[in-house]
C-alpha cells in the first residue's frame, strides 16, 4: 500500500488526498516554498507541513485555514504522518480525511 499525504488549500477551500510519491521534496513542490515548517496535530505524529512565511504575506488572494486551536495558515497545507526519527520517512496520516475536515475551518 503506497503513502497518501492531505492536502489543505484555503484559496480554493479544499481538501484532498493525493498518493505520496516524492517524500518531501513532493511536500515542498505542492507547498510551493522550500522554506517549510511543520506543526504537530496530535501524538499519532500527524503533522502539518506549511510555508514558515505565510505568517507575513498578503492573504488576500492566499486565503487562510486554521486547524482546531492552533495559528491561522494561509495558502497551501500537507498533512502527514511522521513517526521516524528520520525526518524524510513520511507516513499516510492515521487520521481520516473525514475526521480532518472537521478540524479545520476556512477563513
């Protein structure tokens, strides 16, 4: 069974699940930075991957999504799975995409 990655995108308002093939470069690709940041969803290892600047731009066009509690992002999210020590093993998410959407909030 290959990897999935969620893939959050507040301009459109969407969430998907796309088959994970390229590890993090594909993470950086879809993002669109190679400046990433990540934050923890939750003990399973579910985590966030975003632009580390999408703090400071315009998000006007960008849009903006916020995950339960944690800061606003604007523009594009991934959503995966990080259990190793290694930070390039990325897993599918053990949360479904379901259980995702009723996470998030579109700003």
């Amino acid at each position: 069974m290959s990897a999935a990655i969620y893939i959050i995108n507040a301009a459109l308002k969407t969430i998907e699940s796309v088959p994970l093939s390229q590890g993090l470069a594909q993470v950086k690709q879809i993002i669109g930075f190679d400046t990433i940041e990540t934050d923890s969803l939750d003990q399973a290892g579910n985590t966030l991957y975003f632009d580390e600047n999408c703090f400071l731009k315009e998000s006007k066009h960008l849009g903006k999504f916020q995950i339960d509690t944690l800061a606003p992002v604007a523009g594009i999210g991934v959503i995966v799975r990080c259990q190793s020590t290694d930070p390039l093993v990325l897993e599918t998410p053990s949360m479904s995409l379901e259980d995702l959407k009723s996470r998030i909030q579109f700003m």
